[in-house]
C-alpha cells in the first residue's frame, strides 16, 4: 500500500504541468546534478562540488550576497541530502495541491515565491544581528515558501483537513502547528535563531497575503500592466453564483464562494463575497 501511495505520489506529480511539478522537478534534478558532482569529483576538477553548492546557497550576509547575487533565486532549489528533499517535496505536493484547489495559480506563485523571498531578505538582515547571527551558515530550501503556503490556508480554509499515510485524516491547524513548531524548535537547539525567526516570518507573510486579500487589496496586480479595459463575453460557464445579500457565513456559502474562486478567481468576488470570506475566517 505504502509502494501504491508513494507511485501515485510520483504519476500525478510528473503528469502534471501545475507550477508545483517545475518546482520539484528542478529541485530534483540540481540534486542529482550536485550529487553526481560529488562522485566523478577529482582534484583537477575546475570547480570542487563544495564550492558549487556554496555560490548557489544564500549565504549569511549581505555583504557575501554581493558576490553571488544569483543565490537569491537558486537557494531554495539546492538539497545535498534526500531525505530533507523528499519531505520537503511532498509537503510541497500536499500543502500547495491544498491551495490551488481554492485560488488560481498566480496566487499561489506570489505565496510561495514572495514568502522564500521575505524570509531571504529576513534572514540577510538577522544575521547582521551579532545575537542572531552567531551560529548561521548558508541556507537551501524551499521551507520559507511552504511556511507561507501553511500560513496563508490556515487564513483561507482554516477547517481543512490533510489525509497523512499513516495518521488518516488531521486538521490542518494542527498539521501547520507541528511542522512550524518541528522547524523553528530544531533551528534554534543549533543556535541558528536567525533562521528560526525568519521561518515565522515567511508564515506571517503568507497570513498577512490572504487577510490582504479578505481586505480588498490583490498583491497579484502589481504583474498587470495598466490597459484600456475592452468589454469580454466568456463563453463555457453556465454555473450562476447568486450569494443572498444577508445571509451569515456558514460552510455550505462559502464552499460556493471558493468555488467562484476556483472558477472564475479572487477578483471577481463582489465586495459582499469578500466580507463573508473574511468573517468567516475570524469566526475560526
């Protein structure tokens, strides 16, 4: 059962052509890469696997960034052992399937790319800190964006649940406590407090993203250049989303205002649809 799970994991994963199978896909392959680097590895090799992995891990300084300004974008692709990148991937697999199943794919590119991004430049910037900084080396992984993938659902669906191999079905508020808790507790017993700090901060990136969005404001506009709006007629949707006016939030209208989301996106919700969202998400 366990070999059926893993192999289903894998054909949906690679069969696919969601934003999710490029990101894993590019994570395992520089990991092979590294890796074969490190076996046909010789001393009048031009560059060592060492300092490979080094130019294009995010190191702990501004200063040393200067360097290497492309890090910024390969750090979170780079692994050099399987096990982080295996639980890494499939919290990646499960977590962001669990967000695209709510908003479009834009959304998701801005929380996960913008929470590695904010927790980067958090990490850059404690380190300068002498206390924070005193035990930090260089950072790989994609973990920044999956603590705001984590922190944007637990705003968005904060009643979902996540079917585990081996525990069934558990709540998402306590899947995203565990992990967040697991990450920062382990980060701090290696003294590594700028790391730790970061990775809460790249969740409440991901919170402030959605509770933004509950609030009107669509960070996703900052990619659309201004054009004249011409009238469009879209053909292909019969489906009518007719939300009562006073009606409070209970789970059934707002399973029918995500699927308006998933449907037709986060900015076609009329004012009322936003608010319902937002009270909603207070009341959990």
């Amino acid at each position: 059962m366990k070999n059926s799970t893993f192999n289903t994991f894998v054909q949906k994963t690679y069969k696919s052509s969601s934003a999710i199978t490029i990101i894993i896909a590019i994570t395992v392959l520089l990991f092979i890469i590294t890796n074969f680097l490190r076996l046909v590895q010789t001393e009048g090799t031009f560059i060592s696997d060492l300092q490979l992995l080094t130019s294009l891990s995010l190191p702990p300084l501004f200063s040393s960034l200067i360097s290497q300004p492309w890090s910024i974008v390969s750090h979170p692709f780079i692994y050099t052992d399987f096990f982080p990148l295996l639980f890494d991937c499939l919290w990646l697999y499960w977590i962001g399937n669990m967000f695209l199943n709510l908003l479009q794919p834009k959304y998701f590119l801005v929380a996960f790319f913008g929470g590695i991004l904010v927790g980067a430049i958090s990490f850059l910037l404690l380190n300068s800190i002498p206390f924070f900084g005193i035990n930090s080396i260089e950072w790989t992984s994609i973990s920044f964006g999956i603590a705001a993938l984590l922190g944007s659902l637990l705003i968005l669906s904060p009643k979902a649940e996540l079917r585990l191999m081996i525990f069934g079905n558990v709540s998402l508020k306590t899947i995203a406590f565990v992990y967040l808790g697991i990450e920062i507790i382990l980060f701090i017993s290696k003294n590594q407090y700028a790391t730790a700090l970061s990775f809460a901060i790249a969740t409440c990136y991901g919170l402030l993203f959605i509770r933004s969005m509950h609030n009107g404001k669509d960070w996703t506009t900052i990619f659309k250049k201004n054009k004249k709006r011409h009238l469009k007629v879209v053909y292909g949707s019969n489906k009518n989303y007719n939300i009562p006016k006073n009606e409070q939030p209970d789970q059934e209208l707002i399973d029918q205002i995500l699927d308006k989301i998933s449907e037709k996106g986060y900015e076609n919700l009329t004012k009322h649809e936003k608010e319902i969202l937002f009270k909603a998400s207070k009341k959990n």
